[in-house]
C-alpha cells in the first residue's frame, strides 16, 4: 500500500530573496490520516511509511521519476566518497556530490528533507494512534517498536548528511528533531548531540518492543540493536558499541554469507542469512533506467546510464587480491577485444550491488543492516580501545568468508599500519558502495583522497586526462574532515519557510 495514509495539510508560498515565488510544501508539516486502530489498520498504515523508502511521491507539484529516497541517500553519501568516479558531466544534481558545489536548492536534497520528515510524521502518526488506544499486546508493540526504529533511522541519517560529526563537534547544529504530532511547524535546529541522544533513545524503546519477527523487510529488535551498534560507534561510546554488536551476533539469528554466496547476497537480499534489515522491492518497483538506484553506475547496455564507476583508488585498494569475492560487483565493460573500455579517458568499471535481482539490472532491495557490519564495528571499537587482536580477528572473520583465508592477518600488523587502520581498509572494501565511506573517513577526523582522474575534478577538460600520472592543481582533490562540505546545506523550502532555523556555513 503506497502513501495512503498520508495527507498534505499544509502549502506555503514563500518569497525568496530575489523576489521570485517559490511553492514549497514545509518539508516537516504535519500529515494526519484516518487510521482505523486495528492491528490491520496500523499494519496498512505502517507500510505506507516503508513504501515510502522506495516510492516516486510528488514533491512541490510534480513526481519526479529520478526522486527517491534510498537513490538520494546512496547518491549523497557514496557519490562524495573516494569509491566511485564520475564519468563526464551531468545536469543531475548528484554531480555536486562530486564536485562538492553544493548549494540550498539543489533537487536532490530537498528532496530528502522533504520525503524524510513524511517518513517521520507518518511514524508519528501511528504512534499517537497505537499510545492512545491503549492496546499493549506482542503484535501492537511489535508495530510500535518498527515505528519508534523507522524515526530513529530517518533522524540518524538525516543528522549524518546535514549536520558535522559527532566527533567533530557535538554542539553545531544538527537537524529539527520531530518526535510528536503537537510540534510548532516552525522549529530550530537541535544539535547533533541531542538528535544522536533523540535517535538512542528512541532505537532502545523499539528493541525493547520488538519480539515478533516478520522478515527481513521489516523492522527488528535485532535491527535496532544494529542501529544502536552503529551510532553509538560514530558517538564514539566504544562500550556501547561493542555491546550492541554483540547482542546481534549472539543472537544466532544470522550468519556471514561465504564466498560464494556473497557473490548473489545483493540479489537475493530478502533470504540472504547474512541481512539484518532492507528495504524490500519487487518486480512492480524496477524502475528501469529512470530513477532505480543501479541506473547511474549500472549498464548491460541498455537498461541504465551507467556513467559513474568504482574509482581506480578503490581497485588499488583491493588489487592485491583478485579472488577476493568483493571485485564480483566491480563489473568491467570490455570492447571486443577485450580491454576495458574507456569514456572521457576513465575506465570503466560497472558497480551490480543494485542489480539483478530476479535477473534484472535495475533492481534490488538494498541492505540497511547486516551481520559483516557488526564484525567490523565491534572491530573499530575494538581496536580504539586497545584490544588489537580482537580487532583483528574480526577482520580475519569477514575476510575468510570473503575468499582470502590464505590472506589473514597476523598478529602482527602490516608495516606503517594501526589496528584502526586495517580495520578502516577492510571496511571500505567490504561496504564499498553501500553509503559508509564518507562517514568513516570524516567521523575518524581523517582526509579523504581524491587525487585520481575524473569528473569530481571542476573545470576538467578530457585532453587534460593523464591515467599515467596523478592530477594535481584542481581544488578539492583532498577533502579534510575540517571541510564545510562534507555535510550539505539545509534546503531552501526549510531555509525560506521556517525563520527559526539558521543554514550551514
């Protein structure tokens, strides 16, 4: 059931500076619905808040086929990143995910806030009804509990793209916390402390509410416990981290896929033994080349645009081992000789984590949560508080389910590496794609390197492309964790409507 839940109450007209009008739906206005407070009511009215994970929704007038939540979030968290290149230039405001020219009205964010906070007030809503009904029973709870996960995961993701890291500065701004239908339309900002204590707060009522199952493209105690692994990792509460983790490898509910069956965990998301939580599609949700997340680093050549690739620093980071199971979702198009074709002078190398499913290249339900993650959290954990042979051991357990169990570490580290370090590298590998990356170069106060070809680099000429050397002389090849721009700008509908909140700098 898609949005039936969700009616728009309110439509602002805001004047902008330069004095032309825009529309604007005020990205957290509250939405209200008929809610018939029977389990299948609330069941109908919960899914109406996954659906909107996936769904093309109308957003200041129109629907928009390339508007979708999770393709907005993969493209502004790993577009950023140091996986993947942009192959030429593009009208698509994903580029300024590359380039770092973002600004208040780019599409893609407004975007986001809006169909995040729609999330939101639609969790809200089934809250107030299943609080005020009084009904505590196992099934209610458990539908209370994915309500209370579904707020938490939206306000997590939304501080991590607008706000600065935790372990950056906790005080700056975070985003506006929207945790009951009674708030004022017109709210400040939190801070990223509170929203990170807002988010803890509420992923721990949600396990506590949580013991049914009902699959993996459903919200769970376990996957909220995996939620609490991974901000109480990025708050830098080791303990905490490590703790969480636990509890969802104990759980026995789930194992790391072997090498072989790695290979098609992507495709096979919704049975896969290693998937803790994802957003489940099905065929009727393949949209083609317009709007899916694989259309723009996928291509068989028809079925996407396929014009960003795994960049050639990931594949140096992973050249060392070719049976790695990791490289069979860096796909190189070759000509008919069998060389790796070329576009604007970058190579191109296809990304299928996005693909496949029921065979076809645009579609997969993409993994929130899964159980190699909270090996390599309790890793990281691990290795800032000293224990780094446990933090070894753990990267040898996702490795040797990868295909290099002749490949394990040691005791002893590899020359000029930490603990942390390694267990950094084999995150990126291991996650690559799936909208880490940035987070844990910034949150880890690191730089992020960009010296490599390709059109993340402004003002790029393709004469000016040497795959011989490295580029040099264009800003924004290294990105500091002290950079402005690795969190965007609070969209202009919010900005123009709302006169409490103030915009990053």
């Amino acid at each position: 059931m898609k949005n039936k839940i969700f009616t728009l109450i309110a439509l602002a007209l805001v004047t902008a500076s330069s004095c032309k009008k825009l529309d604007v739906a005020p990205s957290d206005a509250i939405s209200t619905g008929t809610l018939v407070t029977t389990t299948d009511g609330l069941t109908n009215a919960l899914n109406g808040a996954y659906a909107l994970f996936k769904d093309h929704i109308q957003f200041n007038g129109t629907i928009d086929m390339n508007n979708m939540y999770l393709r907005q979030f993969y493209h502004l968290s790993d577009f950023a990143s140091d996986d993947i290149v942009c192959g030429q230039v593009t009208t698509d405001p994903l580029y300024y995910s590359f380039t770092l020219g973002h600004s208040p009205s780019q599409g893609n964010t407004r975007y986001f806030w809006y169909v995040s906070y729609k999330i939101i007030t639609g969790t809200n809503t089934v809250i107030s009804a299943i609080e005020s009904s009084g009904k505590t029973d196992a099934a209610t709870n458990q539908l209370l509990g994915e309500c209370y996960f579904l707020r938490a995961f939206c306000h997590f993701n939304l501080v991590r793209l607008f706000g600065k890291p935790y372990s950056v500065d906790p005080n700056a701004p975070g985003i506006i916390l929207r945790t009951n239908l009674t708030d004022d339309a017109q709210k400040a900002r939190s801070t990223v402390k509170e929203v990170y204590d807002s988010v803890i707060a509420d992923a721990e009522k949600a396990a506590s509410l949580m013991t049914q199952s009902r699959g993996v493209q459903y919200a769970s105690q376990e996957a909220a416990w995996a939620l609490l692994a991974r901000v109480n990792l990025y708050k830098e509460d080791n303990a905490k981290a490590i703790e969480y983790a636990n509890k969802v490898i104990n759980s026995g509910k789930f194992q790391l896929s072997d090498a072989a069956s790695f290979k098609t965990m992507f495709a096979n998301a919704t049975t896969s033994p290693e998937v803790i939580f994802c957003v489940a599609f099905t065929t009727a949700d393949d949209y083609g080349k317009f709007g899916s997340i694989a259309s723009m680093i996928y291509s068989d050549g028809n079925s996407g645009w396929g014009e960003e690739y795994a960049s050639s620093s990931l594949r140096d980071a992973m050249s060392a081992h070719p049976e790695d199971a990791r490289w069979s979702y860096i796909v190189p198009a070759k000509d008919g000789s069998g060389n790796v074709t070329k576009k604007n002078g970058i190579e191109m190398y296809y990304i299928s984590k996005f693909s496949f499913q029921n065979g076809l290249p645009n579609l997969s339900s993409p993994i929130m949560f899964r159980l190699a993650e909270m090996y390599l959290i309790r890793a990281e954990a691990e290795a800032k508080t000293g224990k780094s042979d446990d933090a070894i051991d753990d990267v040898n357990m996702i490795r040797k389910n990868r295909g290099l169990a002749s490949s394990l570490y040691s005791k002893t580290l590899p020359s000029g590496k930490t603990a942390l370090d390694v267990v950094l590298d084999e995150k990126r590998i291991e996650f690559a794609f799936e909208g880490h990356r940035t987070y844990d170069v910034f949150r880890n106060k690191r730089t992020l390197d960009k010296t490599y070809w390709g059109y993340h680099i402004t003002s790029l000429k393709e004469t000016d492309i040497d795959l011989s050397k490295k580029p040099s002389g264009y800003p924004n090849l290294t990105v500091p964790y002290t950079n402005p721009r690795i969190i965007y700008y609070l969209p202009i509908d919010e900005i123009l409507s709302n006169p409490l909140v103030t915009q990053n700098p």
